[in-house]
C-alpha cells in the first residue's frame, strides 16, 4: 500500500486525490451547469424564462450533486475490491471527508456570508 509504514506525508498523498476530487467535484459539475444554463438564456432567450436560480435551487442542486459525487467515488473505491486495483479504506474516508468538507465550505460561504451581506443596509 503507498506509503505504508512510511511516515504522515506520504499517507497523505495517498489520499488527496480522493479527498480532492470528493471536495472539488460538486463545485465543478455545478458550475458547468449553472454556465451551460446562462449560455443557452443568452444563445436562445425564448428557451427559458431565466436562469437564475434561487438560493433554494442552488443549495439543493449542490446537496444533490455531492451526494451523487460522493456516491460514485464510493462506488468506485468498492468496485476495485474485486478488481486488480487497489482498494483502500483510507481513500473511502478521504473521499467522504471531502464531500463533508465541500458541503460545509459551501454552506459557510454561499449560505452564511451571502445572507449577511443581503441583511447589511
């Protein structure tokens, strides 16, 4: 197993890339969204009313979209049991902890700090 035995660092980097991917993933497929919804208003305006989406919509489709995230790289980290891939229960978690991380800057940043801003005069 990478980096077994070998100290904090190198365990580390064994599982970034899940805990990236669990952390980045929603915020990607969102935005490619959220910018394929504004292309299509600006290409064919008679296609949607509007574009935007309210602050429900978006915190909805975002939930949405980390569990399914969070779903499919737990899926694949189970199918490489039966597989000549490695599977690590390190990587589960690391997985899952950046899909808990995604959800909880999300709602720090989206959530909290835009209802502030819209409550100051």
């Amino acid at each position: 197993m990478y980096g077994k035995g070998q100290g904090l660092i190198p365990e580390l980097l064994g599982v970034l890339p899940n805990f990236l991917a669990g952390f980045h993933l929603p915020f990607i497929l969102l935005g490619a969204y959220y910018w394929f919804m504004l292309d299509l208003e600006r290409t064919h305006p008679e296609a949607l009313q509007s574009a935007e989406l309210s602050r429900s919509q978006i915190t909805g489709a975002f939930l949405a979209v980390s569990v399914l995230t969070m779903a499919g790289l737990t899926l694949w980290e189970f199918l490489q049991i039966g597989s000549n891939l490695v599977y690590d229960h390190k990587d589960l978690a690391a997985t899952i902890g950046g899909s808990i991380a995604s959800v909880l800057f999300f709602t720090k940043t989206f959530l909290v700090e835009n209802k502030q801003a819209l409550q100051q005069p």
